[in-house]
C-alpha cells in the first residue's frame, strides 16, 4: 500500500464530497485541520498516515447536518478506505478517532485513546477558535438562522450531548459556550502553544465587538 497514494485519493475523496458545503464543516475546513494535524503529528512523533487520514476524512458526514446521527461519519469513512484496500488495523484506527471526535458540550468530556487521535481532535479545535474561528462561527450562525447578538439571551454551559444539539443560542454566545473553552482542552504540547495566539486573538475581538454595540 503506498501510503501518500492513498492520502491523495482520500483528500479527493474529501474535496468531491464536501464540496458546496457552506456550515463551516466545508472542505477548506478538512484542508486546514489536514495541515495543521500534519504539522503537530510531526513536532509529536505521532503516525503521520494515520493522522492525515483521520484529518481528511473527520467531518465526511458531520452529525450537525444529518439529524443528529452520530454514527454516520465512521460508517461513510469506513466504506470509503475499504473500498481502496487500505489495512483493517488502520481503519480501525481512523475510525475510532472519527467516532470519539466530535465536541459534545461543555461539560461533556471527549477523550481520545490514542496520541494520533489526540492530535486530529486538537487540529479541529484549533480551526474553531482564532481569526477563522470567528469567521466560521458566524457562517454557521447565519445558516442556522441565528441572530448574531441579542443582549437578553445570555450564554449557557450544556450539562448534556442533548441538551448542546438542541441548543439555539445567539451567535457570539457560541464563543462563550465552547470557543473560549477550546484553549484549555489542547492535549499536545505543540497545540497548546498554536491555541495561544489564537485564543488571545478572540479577546480582543469580543472586547471590540461588546465595546462597538453600545457605541463607546
Ligand atoms: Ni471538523
């Protein structure tokens, strides 16, 4: 098995499917977590091959757009690497990542069991959080629906996955409700120093952004 061959097809695969996608889960999305998860699998010693492949294939069906189906994302990845004949040990692998990936509220804790997944999840929050982060915090908003701000709802911690799914929060308070949190839940060293910037970055944009609504 020739493993860049495979992470070509895969990224392929990724760029076809989630092309069009406009929730902030598009295939620039998957691009960004690839070289990011890339850059730390590196600086950590992880098994790049199996990093980059979660990378490219962790939000292949997000459960935000299918209902709430959590189990559709390590299904699709699955079909997709049997169907080019990677190893069953690696699927596995990827799969699980997949599985265990996604943020399910504040308080609701999502270990990973492996370096490489650990890896994978902190490229994912790294994308959610910073100038990019902002950027696609209000994309999704808006294809919610959401307003962007309403002083009279404040934001809230979820104690539960459902009680976060349900959840129709304003906008910004998404930054209070995960964002701002996302720094503290880095597991390598290497994000924890990428998460720094990017978390100060989102300070100074809220001071300006509550600063701005009352005109001061
Ligand atoms: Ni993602």
């Amino acid at each position: 098995m020739n493993k860049e061959y495979v992470i070509k097809l895969t990224e392929g695969y990724a760029r076809k499917t989630l092309e069009g996608e406009l929730s902030g889960h598009d295939y620039w999305h998957v691009y960004r977590v690839w070289k990011t998860a890339k850059f730390i699998a590196k600086k950590e010693k992880a098994d790049s091959f199996i990093v980059e492949l979660a990378a490219l294939l962790h939000d292949i069906a997000d459960w935000k757009a299918y209902d709430g189906d959590t189990t559709i994302g390590p299904r699709l990845a699955r079909e997709w690497l049997e169907s080019i004949e990677v190893d069953a040990q690696t699927i596995s692998h990827v799969c699980e990542i997949i599985n265990d990936l996604s943020f399910k509220g504040a308080e609701v804790k999502t270990p990973m069991r492996t370096l490489e997944g650990k890896i994978v999840q902190d490229a994912d929050r790294l994308d959610a959080i910073g100038a990019i982060g902002i950027a696609r915090t209000f994309a999704y908003g808006a294809s919610k629906g959401r307003e962007m701000y309403n002083p009279s709802i404040p934001p809230k911690k979820h104690k539960t996955f459902e009680e976060y799914k349900q959840s129709k929060s304003v906008t910004i308070n998404h930054f209070y409700e995960k964002l701002l949190l996302l720094k503290d839940l880095m597991n390598t060293k290497t994000a924890k120093k990428l998460a720094k910037e990017r978390h100060k970055f989102m300070e100074e944009f809220l001071d300006q952004f509550f600063d701005k609504w009352e005109c001061k």
